[in-house]
C-alpha cells in the first residue's frame, strides 16, 4: 500500500491512506485525497479557491485513471462544482464516455447531484484584478466579455507565480491495484475554455497495473504535445527503470520545438512500489506514505534540465 501526491497534496494523503488501511480501492483513495486538495482554499491551483481565467470565471480540470482496466474519466473547463475529481470519477462509471467538457459537464455534475457554489474566492478575485489592472483601464474589466481581442491578454498568463500548481495523487491499493487522478484550476488568466493536459489521459496522467503510473504538474501544454505521462509508462512497458523512464521522458520535453517551454513536473509509481519525481528546475519535492507510516514523508525531485524559453508575441 502507498500513496505518493505533489507537495500540496499534504492535506489529504492521510485521509487517502486511511482509506486504503481500511480495505478501500486505490480509486477511492485518490479521490479522497484530491477532494481534501480541491476543498482547500489556500490552494490557488486546484477547485475552491483556484485563481479563475481571464474572464474571471473559475474552470476545473480533472481525471483519474484505474490502472486495473485502464478506465477513466475526465472533465474540462468545469464551471460551479468544488470536486471535479468526483464527476470524473462518475463519468467513468455511469457513462460509456471518458471525458466531458464545459456545460455538459456541469449539467452532468448537477444530475449527479453534486451543489453548485461560487468557486471564486475574495483572495483570488484580487489577485486577478490587481495583475489585469496594471494593463487594463477599470472601465475595461466590466466590458471583458465583450473584448474583440481577449487573445492578446493571455501572455498574462505565463506569470510563473501565479499559473504553476496542480495536485498529483497515485496509490496502490492492498491487491495491488494502482490509480492515478489530477485537478487542477490550470493557469491563471487562460484563455477561457483552455484545457491543460491535467483531464488528458496519456499527457497528465496515465495508470496501469502491469507497469505502474505517472501524474503531471507544470507547463500542460508540453504534456500534451509529448504524451509525457503515457511516454513514462510506456518507457517503463520497454524495460526502462523508473529513473531512466521520467529522465527519458524529460528529455523529450527538452526536444520540443516552438516559443513556449517551460517548466515541468511529475511523479512516477512502478508496479513493485518504487516511485520517484521529477522536475525541471531545481528544488522540487513530493510526498509519499506507505501502510506502515503514521506520517506523510517528502522526498526530493530529480531534477532533469529543461531549456526554458517563452517569446512574448
Ligand atoms: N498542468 C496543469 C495545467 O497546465 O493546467
């Protein structure tokens, strides 16, 4: 039994460990932990609280993956809902599709019964306003929807303080059943309707029993453009250890071409257990708990260089 999360995921690996201490699935587990993170409003990445989009609405991402039959599911550019993790999890087993976006999802979200709330918290309200203020005439941010040009605006979003985050929950339960989930509020001041790689199954998230599974944090695009978390599990589906699979993959993101290159993390969990992250840049840690620790434990990323590069428009 383990459970390994990204740095933030500290206020629900215990209840996420519990959960498989009693008996429950790895699926079980990692919503758990997730919902805890999503809940969180000092978290400004990820569900309530999460800094909004450029329009200054509030649009959640997520997926989880069992790795026991590959199913999964996922929801994008949620509206209204605190726990996307859960819907994903719904829509993994209630429909025969994988993933749902935008009104449709939030339409299925309320016929789950999930409430709807007002995600945007005053803390995060303000640091949306005061960054488009800085550019933008007061007058302008009453009229935002209307804006003929709202693409110019997105290169706020490349501010590194504030469009980084994301949680990453893996676990493996007492029969050795692994999954993977992501949420993630994505950067802030995206273009509406963006999806980061977080929802996609193969770029932030990939699960399977027989190999292991890997979650990402970080620039989405990248991911998706390099099928990173697929990339890892499948590095690992060829031989490769755990440690030349997130080097290898990393270094595929070096390899990409175009303006935007940033930074990028993940965590990687192999059938046997062994686990270990990677980051970009310099620093990164993750936790980890397994079924004999009363505490969460962090532990260093390895760090893989990526030549970071960002040509403003
Ligand atoms: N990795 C999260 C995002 O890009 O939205």
């Amino acid at each position: 039994m383990i459970i390994i999360a990204s740095q933030n995921g500290y206020v629900g690996i215990e209840a996420a460990m519990d959960i498989l201490k009693q008996g429950g699935s790895a699926v079980d587990a990692v919503e758990a932990g997730i919902r805890c993170v999503e809940a969180n409003a000092d978290d400004h990445s990820v569900g309530y609280g999460g800094y909004p989009n450029l329009l200054g609405q509030v649009e959640l991402d997520a997926a989880l993956m069992n790795g026991r039959d590959l199913t999964s599911g996922a929801v994008g550019a949620l509206q209204g809902y605190k726990h996307p993790i859960s819907v994903a999890r719904q829509v993994m087993e209630k429909l025969p599709h994988v993933f749902l976006v935008g009104k449709g999802a939030a339409r299925f979200a309320a016929e789950m019964g999930h409430s709807s709330c007002d995600l945007l918290t005053g803390p995060a309200r303000e640091v949306w306003e005061q960054r488009l203020r800085v550019d933008m005439a007061a007058l302008d941010l009453t009229r935002l929807t209307e804006f003929p040009d709202l693409w110019r605006w997105v290169e706020i979003a490349t501010d590194p303080e504030h469009a980084a985050g994301t949680t990453n929950f893996i676990a493996q339960d007492m029969e050795g059943n692994i999954c993977a989930g992501v949420s993630t509020s994505g950067w802030a001041w995206k273009y509406p309707g963006r999806l980061g790689d977080s929802p996609i199954v193969g770029a932030g998230l990939y699960a399977d029993n027989r190999y292991g599974a890997a979650t990402c944090t970080g620039t989405g695009e990248m991911a998706i453009r390099a099928s990173t978390a697929h990339s890892i599990v499948f590095y690992m589906k060829m031989g490769l250890s755990l440690t030349e699979a997130g080097q290898r993959a990393m270094t595929d993101l070096n390899d990409l071409g175009g303006r935007y290159i940033s930074r990028m993390n993940f965590i990687v969990l192999d059938r046997e257990g062994n686990h270990a992250g990677f980051s970009s840049s310099e620093g990164g840690t993750y936790i980890y708990m397994t079924g004999i620790m009363d505490t969460p434990e962090e532990k260093s990323r390895l760090c893989v260089p990526v030549k970071e590069r960002w040509e403003r428009g």
